[in-house]
C-alpha cells in the first residue's frame, strides 16, 4: 500500500515516518504525492480541520490518504492559540518570539494553573471515500523559559513533569512514545489494519 500524508510540516513528517515505520506501507509526503495545493484550513476543531486537509489531498490522489491537525491549547488562555497554533502571531513570525510571547502572557499566573497540552487529531480518507478520526494528547506545564532544541513548534515550552524536560529535551523516540501525535498515529494504525488488513 502506499499512504499519502497531508501535510508540508517538516516536523510532524519525520516523527510521523518514525511512527508508521512497522505499517510496511511507502508513505508519501504532499511533495512526493505531486500534490501543490493550497488547502483553506477553516474548521473550528483539529478533527474538522484534520478532515479537510485530508479530503483535499485524496481529491487529487485517491487512495488512502491522512493528515494531521494538531496544536497547543493553555488553559490559562481559554485554550489558545488550539487550532490557531500554526497561524498564532503569523505564519512569519518565528517560534523564538511565538515561545517567548506565550510564556509572557503567562506572568502572574500561579505554577497550578500553568496547565496545557498537546494535542493531535489524525484523519484518514479511505480508498472507498470513507472517513476516520483518531485523536492525542499530551499533557504538560507551560515553562518559565524555552528550553531543548529537539523537534518543532511549541516544543521548547510544554514542560513534562514526569520527565523534568520540556518536550524539545526528550529523543524523538521518547516523545513518540508518549506524545498526542504517537497516541493518534497508534490508534489509527489500528483502525486501518481492521479497514483494510494492513
Ligand atoms: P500541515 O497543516 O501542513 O500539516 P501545520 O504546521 O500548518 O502543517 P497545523 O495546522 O496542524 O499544521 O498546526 C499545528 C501547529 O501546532 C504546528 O505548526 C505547531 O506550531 C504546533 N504543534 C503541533 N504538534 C506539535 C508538536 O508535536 N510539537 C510542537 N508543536 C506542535
């Protein structure tokens, strides 16, 4: 089989490859598929967002095709930037100022309720046009200050405290072990295999 994975985050691609590596299916990115789309991600929750990269993506390639919407939701910020995460402070703006940004926003705010999570929703297009969701997340505390130079995005300042890191201080292997996007991908691994006995 092969899979088409929707998306052009280099990031979530490689812990993604990492993750699907015992599924014995090629998995192609958008670029490797030929696909050069620009798909409008306007849904209101990552599952509905998740399902639109998808669908789009499958419109071009038939065939079974996943994406992956994901993001960071802090409490102490009626769960911003959620699925905003991607576009928080603009597209431009880089993680350095985006990490700091949110840390600041959090000054004052007592240690307990520091409370945020990651969280991942992966959606599948079958060959048949059916729809599948799995969902992630993982659990951590809004840092004090970025910390760690290991995977992308937001990772510096979600501080896990079983680890006493943040989640850019663990190996790609540990953070998929435990992380919102490892737990979806798992799930999903799962419900394809009973689709189409993968
Ligand atoms: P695609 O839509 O092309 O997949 P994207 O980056 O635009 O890429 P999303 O709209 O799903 O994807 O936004 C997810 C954002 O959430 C991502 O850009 C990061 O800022 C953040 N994020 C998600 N998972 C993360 C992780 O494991 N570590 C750090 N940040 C993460």
């Amino acid at each position: 089989h092969k899979i088409v994975f929707a998306t052009s985050n280099a990031g979530k691609m490689r812990e993604i490859r990492e993750i699907l590596k015992d599924l014995g299916a090629e998995i192609l990115s958008m670029k490797e598929a030929g696909v050069d789309i620009d798909i409008v991600e306007d849904g209101d929750t990552f599952a509905a967002n998740a399902l639109i990269k998808a669908k789009a993506v499958w419109e071009k390639t038939g065939g079974i095709v996943l994406a992956d919407d994901s993001g960071l939701v802090i409490d102490a910020l009626n769960g911003e930037p959620g699925v905003y995460s991607a576009r928080y402070m603009g597209e431009k703006t880089s993680y350095e100022i985006k990490n700091w940004n949110l840390i600041h926003r959090l000054d004052g705010v007592p240690e307990k309720k520091r409370t945020a999570r990651f969280v991942c929703v992966i959606a599948a297009v079958l060959p048949d046009g059916r729809t599948l969701t799995a969902e992630g997340t993982m659990e951590g505390v809004i840092a004090h200050e970025p910390a760690g130079a290991g995977g992308f995005g937001y990772d510096p300042i979600l501080m896990l405290p079983e680890y006493g890191k943040t989640s850019a201080e663990i190996t790609m292997d540990e953070k998929n072990a435990i992380s919102h996007r490892g737990k979806a991908l798992r799930a999903m691994k799962k419900r394809l295999a009973e689709e189409i006995g993968e």
